[in-house]
DNA sequence: ACGAGGCGTGAGAACGCTATCAGACCGACC
DNA sequence: GGTCGGTCTGATAGCGTTCTCACGCCTCGT
C-alpha cells in the first residue's frame, strides 16, 4: 500500500539495503546514490514507517505521560511542556488518565508498556511505590512528575512545595494574621505533605502554636475544597486568613466564602496555590504561589532525553522553584 | 530482554504458534493447551509487543489528535473526553499541538502518520483544504474536531455555534438592548463564521440593524480580546452590551471593562462563550453559552471507532448543542 | 606488482507478532 | 477397512525497518 524503502530502492536503482543506508545517514554510500535516493524518495513522497523501525530498532521515539486529568489546568500545562520539547526532538507524547485512581494508573502504564514507550513519566496517584511503577522503571527510564514516592529511587521533577507554602504563610503572618487556616489535599501524597510542613514551619518560625482545628484535609476537588473550608470558617473563633494549597480546592474555598457571605480581604485574607488565568480576574485578584507547571514537563521531557542519550547515574532529582504573587487578597489585621 | 510468545509457548510445551492462537484466541486449540499457555502467560508476566502487532497486523490502536494547545480548557476538555473512549477500547492517544500554524499542524500530521495511527482527529488551523489534509483522510479516516472545512468531505463533530451565539444575542435583545457589540475570533475559522452568523441573524430576527462597527474582530488570545474591546468599548456611542464569542477573548474583555471602569452589568450587560470554571466565580456570574467540549470529544473518539469497525459511507457530520446558560450578568436597560 | 585496507554495495538475518498452510491424528461413516 | 471430515498442531512466510556480514572494487603503500 504505502511507498516502502524498497520502491524508493527500486526507483534509484539500488538495494532496498543501500536506500536504507543513504536514508538512514549510517554506513557508506557514494555521493551520486545518496541524492539518486533522496530524490527518488520525495519523488515517491516516502515516510518511513515507524511502527517498523521501532520493531528494527527497539526505540519507538515515544514518551508516555500518565496524569490524573488532563483538564486539570496544572496538568495540561505540564502536558504542555512536555509535548514542547518532545515535538521539537522527534518524539511523540502518549497521553492517559488515570483520575487519582490506582487501578486505572496501573493499566494505563501496562498499556504504554505495551506500546514500547521509551520512557514513562508519570504523577503517581499514590504514595506508596506500588509494583507497577518498579516493574515499569525497570525496563525503561522513569520520572516522577511533580510528586515523589518514598524508597523509589527514580528521576524525579518537582517543586519546593514546602518553600512556597512556608512563604504564603508568612506573607500572611506580615499582615498580623496569628489565626491562619489551612485548606489542603491528602497528605499521602508528597505535594500536600510537603505544604504542610511549610504550613507548620512558617507558623514555628514566628513562635506561633499550631492549632490543628485550623488544619482541613480533603481530596483534590472544588467539592472537597468547599467541604473543607466550610469545616474551618464555621467553626467558633474560625482564622482571620486562609491558605488553600491546591487549585480546585481554592476555588471551592471561593465558593464557601460567598456562600457564608465572607468577604475577601475584608472578613478573610486568602492566598491560594497555582497562578491560573481567572486569579487575576475575580475580585479581588488572588495571592497565589504560582507554580512553574509548563517548566515543570519541560524539565521533565528534557529529564526524559537526557535518560535516552544515556546518561546514566543515580537518580537526579530536579527541584523548581515557586513564586508568591502578591495581589490583593490579603490585608492587614487591625 | 522482554519475554515474547516464544518464551510463553516453551514454557507450555508448545510452539510460537500455538501459543499464539491460544492467546490470540483465534483458530484452534485444545482446552488443555489454552489453559497450560494462558497460565504460562501470567507466571512469566507476558506483555504482548504492541508494536511487532502493529507491524504484522496492520493496525496500532492509535489514535492522533491534533489540537492548537492542550493548555486551552476547551481543548483539554475534548482531550479528555477522547481518552475516555478510546482507553476503554483498548486505544491510545497521542497528542500534538499545532499552535494555531498551519506548518506545525503539517509537521504534526506526518509524524502521527509516520506512527501509523489508525485515524486522526484535527482542529484544523485554517479554513483551506491543505493538501496534507487530504493525504491524511486518503490513508486513514479523518475526523476535523470543532471546525469545519469547506470542500473537505470527512466526518465533522461540531457545535450549534450559530444557533447559541444567536440564542445569546437574542438574550441580549430580550433585556432591552440594541446596541450589542460583538468580540470574536477572525472569521475564516468555521466556528467564528457561525457565532457572527449567529449574531447578525439574532439582531436581523429583531428588526435591528447591524453596525459594523460594533463589531470587532482579532486573534483568539486574551490580549487580542482586550484589544478588541477597547476599540469597540471607546468608540463614542458605545454598546450597551456585549457578546464576547471566544473564552480567551472573554477574558481579555474583563480586563478591558476593568481598566476602562465598565461595571457589568451596570454598565455593560456581557454574555461569554463556554463554560469554564471561573464564570461562576466573578462577579457578577456570567452568562455564557456552554459548549458541551468533553462530549464533542467523546463523540469523535466514537466516530473514529465507527470508522475502525468498518462504517463506510459518505461523511457524517455530527453537530452537538450548545446551551445558554444564564446568570447575572445581564442587566434590562432602563 | 602485489597485498592490505578502505569504500560501496547487496544479501539476508533479526525484531515479535499475525495468519496461512500443510500435516498428524482421530473418530465416523459406508 | 478405507475414505472423508474434522480438530489440533508446528512450520513458515510475511510486515518494513535496522544492521551485520561478505564480497567486489579501487587506491595506496612498499
């Protein structure tokens, strides 16, 4: 059906072998073959089939990324840089779902598996360094993206979680706020861990106790963030501020609020987690402790290409750094 | 390195080929064998080689996607929505963005034709019939996501745009205005044609001439939007209302009512396109029309399969309805 | 002038699978 | 008892590449 390696041999009267050759840039071809070929290939239109050369080969020039929803903004935007640097080097990004979900996380890495991926990068939807992942890092390199798993030793690229939300904390200790929520995800998973040690730490630092009624856990969803605002701003003597540490749950947080009638920064000083488009656009425009995300997969593919060019050594841990943008959702305590 | 059939059948006492049949499930085999190679299969952990498969069989289970930018919550929407059928058939995405640049797109075309997809599903950049898009649809079912193509005879998954941009301008009209201003994208994507078809329809329904100059086009950006309605907001004479017809554009509006001291909806009624998270988290809510973007997705993915499965026949196109969802953002004039 | 060595080329094996084909074996039927 | 039809199995030919090998040729050095 399609034009293969041998009709462009055949066209420029040599070998299916030395056609290969010309094409491929390795072993010897004299000058005058080496154009007959390539003339004869964009004569025929060839594209080399590579699902074939994969198969020769044993390198498909394929990466798989497995997040827990693409429509997730921060996950699209690390798919984003990922598919940036991939694109510009030849490989294919192979995308999958695995909604937080274990089971489907692990088919999901058994399907790219499959596939022949050269490398997998993946956000684990759990903390515990299940055998899928090990079976995976075995037989191709593995980056963790964003979140890391305790006692796997594998490339990872993530973000000083626990500095930004340490800085987001005292930002909010600068305005005088000594009562300060915390509105979080689950801590089994490293991000939400990380950001409540830097919760506690700023909070340590400036001698102020700890008052774990002030801590409201709950899972990665504006539903769950409405939930848990809802459990700290309504208890008696609730906190004067208010930190959401995961971008769904901001936004449930948001929810709360209105529905509770509390204004920000009138009633409430707020700083949230991750800079997206509509921070700057509600009212009043968010603080938020912007994460790299795009930089994020783009150090994550380049992590990737740097595994395939076969750098080899222990695993390399990339950390970046985040930012708090300061807007106008915190103000003063009298 | 990887343990292929040969190893599965050596362990059941049998050759490649039975071991094949067993777990291919095709021709026949003994009850015996079938149980002694499905167990040799599992105690090895035999992963069958996608990509020899491929190559034998002639079809990856591979589906290409081709979209501006995965970071656009349109875009990831649809995205997700196609993972979601095709993983549940045994089907993988891969995804490339093509920037809005019809050299990309073609850049990005080849390669998921070089890999051999089993079809590919485009937004196509521009409005013309590239050749590569031709080639694609002679050698692989095509199917063009949320734009259209004059003379191009595929199968199409698309919205109503003209039906909800007139439904949303007609919301305008039944509140009192007369002077709706329009901020789309350039017309010669599918989509921006309709919604402005759409909204020219609306005001000719009502007996209201269109002024031209309320109407004001640019790029599908947030700066292009902001642009946009400046020129038509600080033209004496202003609307009373506006329709923006492009989500990013949406937002760039807001921020030029903002830096102009527009209050909506005192001063300006405003009605959006699609329905992202934080339409409800400004205020006022906004009154948009919702595109059902997961769905459209779903829809193509199920489209793909048909083809796969064999549906031959002419194009069919799929339009999907859109729904005007109302808020607060709406004020009748006095 | 002759061997060594490099260059250019074609033949062909390998990658791991699908799928066809032919042969071995069995029971059943006339 | 011989033939037929069926079931089960192994051998084997691809799929379109990559890549090794062997061979012929030319050039160069001695």
């Amino acid at each position: 059906m399609a034009v293969t390696i041998r009709d462009v041999g055949a066209r420029a009267g040599v070998s299916q072998a030395t056609a290969a050759r010309a094409l491929g840039g390795y072993g010897h071809v004299s000058a005058a073959v080496h154009t007959r070929v390539k003339q004869a290939a964009v004569e025929l239109g060839y594209v080399p089939n590579s699902v074939a050369r994969a198969l020769a080969s044993g390198i498909t020039h394929a990466v798989g990324l497995v997040v827990g929803d693409i429509e997730n903004p921060f996950f699209s935007a690390v798919a984003r840089g990922m598919s940036n640097v991939l694109d510009d080097n030849g490989h294919t990004l192979l995308l999958a779902n695995s909604d937080e979900d274990l089971d489907r996380e692990r088919v999901a890495i058994e399907a790219l598996r499959a596939r022949q991926v050269d490398s997998l990068v993946v956000v684990p939807s759990s903390a515990s360094a299940s055998p899928h992942l090990r079976a995976a890092a075995a037989d191709a390199p593995l980056v963790l993206l964003d979140r890391t798993i305790p006692r796997l030793a594998v490339d990872s690229v993530t973000v000083d979680n626990k500095g930004g939300a340490r800085r987001a904390v005292e930002h909010l200790i600068e305005h005088g706020h000594r009562r300060i929520g915390l509105v979080s995800d689950e801590p089994d998973i490293s991000t939400s861990a990380e950001r409540l040690a830097g919760y506690r730490a700023a909070l340590l630092g400036a001698g102020i106790a700890v008052d774990e009624h002030l801590i409201s856990l709950g899972g990665p969803t504006p539903e769950e963030g409405y939930r848990a605002a809802r459990r700290v701003l309504e208890a008696p003597d609730r906190p004067t501020a208010l930190f959401t540490a995961n971008n769904f749950m901001t936004l449930g947080a948001m929810r709360a609020m209105r529905d509770l009638d509390l204004k920000v920064p009138r009633d409430l000083s707020l700083v949230g987690f991750d800079d997206l488009e509509w921070t700057t656009l509600v009212d009043p425009p968010l603080t938020v402790v912007a994460q790299p995300a795009t930089e994020l997969g783009e150090a994550a593919a380049r992590r990737v290409l740097a595994r395939l060019a076969g750098a080899d050594g222990r695993p390399r841990r990339v950390r970046l750094e985040t930012k708090l943008i300061i807007r106008a959702s915190c103000a003063s305590i009298a």
